[in-house]
C-alpha cells in the first residue's frame, strides 16, 4: 500500500462502494486522509443498512464523515435510516444537497418529528423519494422540491394533501403502493391543483373518478405511469374518450393482455408515434389492427415478447406503417425465418417508406454475420445495439402526452 501514491488512491476510491471506503480509513493516518478528502470533494453518497449500523457502533467516524461531506454531497441516498442518529447530524450544514432519496425504519409514533428533523437537515432539496411512516405532514416545508416521490408511506393523510399540493410547485409525483392497501380516496384530487405537474406515477385505482380528466387538462402534464391489475381497461378507454389526439407514446410492461377493448381505444389515437409492449401477450389480429389505424406511428417495439406474429403478418404490418422508422424485437429469441421476408415481399413492403426503417435485433440470438447480407435494401437498415427505456416495474402502462397536439390539430383544420 505505502507503493500507491495519492491520484491513485483518489481514483480507486472513486469506484469502492461507502463500507469499503470507510474500511480503508481505518488502516492508517496516511489512507484516512486521502478518503476524507475524497469525501471533500464527492457529489453523491450512498449510506447502506451496513454504513449505518457501522455507525451505529463508530460515532466518531460518522461524524468525521458528515463534516466532510455536508459542504460538497448534492445526492444523498440512505437507507432504513433511524431518528436518533440523524438527531446527532444536526450540527452540520448540507448547502450543496438537492436530491435526497430516503428510507426510512417504521416509526409511526415519531413519523411527523421524523419528517420535520428531515426539513431542517436538508431545507434546499427539489429532489425527494421518502419510504417511510409520514403522515405527510411538514411535506410542504420543502418549499424548493420540484419532484416528490412517495413510496410505501402507508400512513398518509390526504387531509395534508391540500398544503402540500396548493404550496409545491411539483412537476414531477409519485404515490406508489403496489397495490389496494391503501385508497386515497376524493382528497386525490387536489394533486391536480398543482398547475405545475409534467409526470405522475400511481397506483391505477386512485385514477378513478374525476381524478384523470383533470389531470389530463393540465397544461403541462406530459406523462402518466400507473401500476396495474384491473383498471388498466377503463384507464385507457377514459383517455381514448377525452382527450385521443393528446397521446403520443404508450408502453405497456405485462399489461396489454390481448385485450380488445384496449386495442379499440389505441385505435383512436391518431398521433400516436411510439408504441411499446414489452414481456406481454398481443394476438397477430389485434396487433395487425392497431397498426392499421395508426397512420403517424414512428416506433414499435415487441420486446421479450411471449409469442410475435408470423413473418408474413410482421412485414405485412411494416406495410401499413409507411411512416414507422423503429421496429425493435430485442430481447425477443427469433429463428432467422422470423425476420427474413421474401425478397418480394421486403421490396414490396419498403419501397413506398418515407424514411429508411432500422430493425433493432439486440439480444434475439440470431448471428449478425449471417443476418446483415441477407437484408441488405437501401430502406431498411439492421442494428444490434440495444435501445434504453425506463422500466420501472412490472405490470405497469405508461402514457405519453403532447399538451399542444389537440391546439395544433385544430389549427391545422381551420
């Protein structure tokens, strides 16, 4: 160790996670100094269930920690924190922190003095995701936040929803409990009054109600995510019925389900420029149906799909879409007979297009030595790279909206 100079220390604590850092600050003077100063100058922390037991037992340490970390952290990440050892923070200043993602150990008795010692430590915040007991009172102390994301907090109180939501000016919001053990019941509503809101992740059933048709008339809201088991039907019809044109991405993650009432209402949606459905069920029919009435559709991705149409119906399909530019089957196992048309059929089907198609196959096991020659054609072009998307659960739909579509098509009527 007395061989490896400062910068390489510096740079080999960049990459070792809190526990091992904190290891190394224990062997001697000399290494104790290069990590405090590697936590002078760090950005983002993250305090595991075993930094903080460590801490639990090594005050001293954590303390020495905080001092260095409270003038340069801007991303905090901690979790199964408890109230009495973020007492023994309150000396220290965090000017720099603005995104807190925090987990909190049960504590129902001392949930609102919890969320208060909270405001007080890090007062700048305009990030925060809270796992915790709150009631959600003191939430609205956090005059600066710009994205609330509440998860598990199985105690709130939607009378605090009123303060909340009539002071922050969200643009982003998440009330996720995975399911029916928690109603929020008409108090929902007031999230709408937030003129501000652009996103919100839920639970399907608290969209019930009047609570989407406001939202949907929100300026500037652009997108909606909802966790699902039986509403997503109606979820989808009631868009469909207020405001079609408005939605210009839909992503379903182990939600569509073959469902005919869902296809009827994608179909009125006539701008629709991305569609994805990922580790999910769609019959050929309804998939060919879909892709008919969509005349803007500039994506589709079938990713992981439990069962893909036949080659005839898929390029049949690329067909009806002359303006689709992404046909993604990553992750998908095809055999080589799944993506090679007839050279009839692929000239037929690409000719006509208004921009060259790219076929993503990352991931499908097919061997692109032997792919590439065989569909070679100046409208289509071949990639194995794979495309990111956010996928944040399963059984999951979300909905992409553009505020301005219907304020557009009604001009281009006129």
């Amino acid at each position: 160790m007395e061989k490896i100079n400062e910068d390489l220390w510096l740079k080999i604590l960049q990459f070792l996670p809190m526990i091992d850092q904190i290891s190394l600050a224990q062997v001697n003077d000399d290494i104790q100094e290069y990590v405090k100063y590697h936590w002078r100058h760090t950005k983002s922390v993250t305090l595991t269930r075993d930094v903080l037991k460590f801490f639990g037992a090594n005050e001293q340490l954590m303390l020495e920690g905080l001092e260095c970390w409270s003038g340069s952290v801007q991303r905090l990440k901690i979790s199964t924190g408890r109230m009495e050892m973020l007492k023994k923070w309150t000396p220290f200043s965090f000017s720099q922190l603005r995104t807190l993602d925090c987990e909190m150990e049960y504590n129902l008795e001392d949930a609102d003095d919890e969320t208060l010692l909270l405001t007080n430590l890090f007062p700048l915040l305009t990030h925060l995701t809270l796992s915790s007991s709150t009631t959600g009172c003191h939430l609205w102390r956090w005059k600066l936040l710009k994205e609330l994301h509440l998860i598990w907090c199985e105690y709130l109180d939607t009378d605090t929803f009123k303060e909340i939501f009539g002071t922050l000016q969200l643009t982003k919001l998440t009330l996720l409990y995975y399911g029916y053990n928690v109603t929020l019941g008409d108090e929902v509503l007031e999230a709408a009054r937030c003129s501000t809101l652009e996103e919100l992740q839920i639970d399907d059933h608290h969209l019930l109600g009047d609570f989407l048709p406001q939202l949907m008339r929100l300026p500037n809201f652009r997108r909606l995510s909802f966790y699902t088991r039986d509403y997503y039907e109606y979820l989808l019809e009631t868009v469909a019925k207020n405001h079609p044109l408005k939605v210009q991405s839909l992503l379903f993650h182990d939600s569509f389900w073959n469902s005919d009432l869902v296809t009827d209402a994608i179909g009125a949606m006539k701008n629709l420029r991305r569609l994805v459905l990922q580790d999910d069920d769609i019959e050929s029919q309804l998939l060919h149906t879909i892709c008919h009435k969509l005349p803007q559709l500039e994506e589709l991705h079938l990713l992981k799909m439990r069962d893909l149409p036949s080659p005839i119906q898929l390029w049949k399909m690329v067909g009806a879409c002359p303006k689709l530019r992404i046909l993604n089957l990553s992750s998908t196992k095809l055999s080589y007979q799944m993506v090679k048309p007839s050279e009839t059929r692929l000239a037929k089907n690409l000719q006509h297009r208004h921009a060259p198609l790219t076929l993503h196959l990352h991931n499908t096991g097919l061997d692109p030595q032997k792919v590439l020659p065989d569909l070679e054609h100046p409208n289509l072009k071949i990639s194995f790279e794979p495309i990111k998307l956010e996928i944040w659960s399963s059984r999951f739909v979300e909905i992409e909206f553009n505020p301005d579509s219907e304020k557009q098509a009604a001009l281009s009527s006129s």
